[in-house]
C-alpha cells in the first residue's frame, strides 16, 4: 500500500467568517419576515390614529379616545393568536426537513384553516360583547361620544380578525419554508 503525503492549506479564519455570514444570513431570513409580521397590526394602528386625529373635529377628544379604548382591545386580542405564527413554522420546517413537501403543505392548509376558523370566532366574539370589553377597557370613563367612536372602530376592525390571524399562520409557513 502506497503512502500518499497531501499538504492541504485551510484558512481557518476564512472558513469561520463564511460560516458566521451565512448564519447571519439564515438569521436574517427568519428576522426579517418575523418583523414584517409582528409589526403590521401596530402601523395599522398608527395610521389610523393619525387619520382620526388630523380629520376629526377640532377640540373633540372623543373620536381619538375610542381610537385608543377598541385599539387596545384589538392589539391584545391579535396578540393572543400570535401561536399561530410561532408554531407553525416550525412543524412546516421539520416536514421540510425530512423531505415530504406535501405534507409541509398539508400543515400548512391546516395552519389556514385553523387561522380562519379562530379569526371568525375571534370576529364574531368581539361584535357580540364589544360593550362590556369595550367598559373593561376604559370607555365608560370617557363619555357616550368616546364608546360610540370605539364601537364603530372595533366592529370594523373586528371585520378583519379572518384576515389578521391568515396572514399571522402564513408567515409562519414562510417562514418553515426559509
């Protein structure tokens, strides 16, 4: 048997930088998406609240006081169903992972479904007792003008609960597909 002498010259430091980059860039993948995520309801908010301001009538507090009251109520109940997200994408990964795409996607048909399903009891729950969450929220206190604004802006936004908890479920499925 032949004895085969091989000097090979690895740059240790080449091969950590390269790594860490693409750590780095695996991070990011998963970041980015996860803040776009996260972030979109508190915009929603935001823009709402500068349109109720700058357009409602001058020196009426009351239409940015039920802003504030339905707005609340809105972010926690939203915040609550963010499951959907987080264990999601982590169920769509190992199936990945394991190479069965199809059932990467069935978990993911799934994750939509639930999120479509929860979204309408969460819509149909926030039309029903919008009064009473709305007084746990502080809207007692402000006056009738104040409810009846954050009446109007949950039962909109109450609308929207299908969608809100779909797009929370799909990023969790890209999210198992990064």
């Amino acid at each position: 048997s032949a004895l085969v002498d091989v000097d090979i010259d690895i740059d240790i430091d080449t091969v950590d930088r390269q790594a860490g980059d693409d750590t780095n860039r695996k991070i990011l993948n998963l970041a980015v998406p996860a803040l776009i995520s996260l972030s979109i309801d508190p915009l929603m908010t935001i823009a709402d609240t500068a349109f109720i301001g700058r357009y409602s009538p001058p020196n009426d507090p009351s239409p940015l006081a039920g802003l504030g009251s339905a707005a609340a109520l809105l972010v926690f109940a939203f915040y609550v169903f963010n499951f959907l997200a987080t264990a999601t994408a982590p169920l769509v990964a190992k199936r990945r992972g394991l190479g069965d795409e199809a059932g990467a996607a069935f978990v993911g048909g799934q994750a939509l479904g639930l999120a479509l399903v929860l979204g309408s009891v969460l819509a149909a729950a926030l039309l029903l007792y919008k009064a009473p969450l709305l007084q746990v929220m502080g809207t007692g206190a402000t006056g009738p003008e104040a409810d009846r604004y954050a009446e109007e802006f949950l039962t909109v936004r109450a609308l929207a609960a299908p969608a809100v908890l779909a797009c929370s479920a799909s990023s969790g499925i890209l999210r198992g597909y990064l």
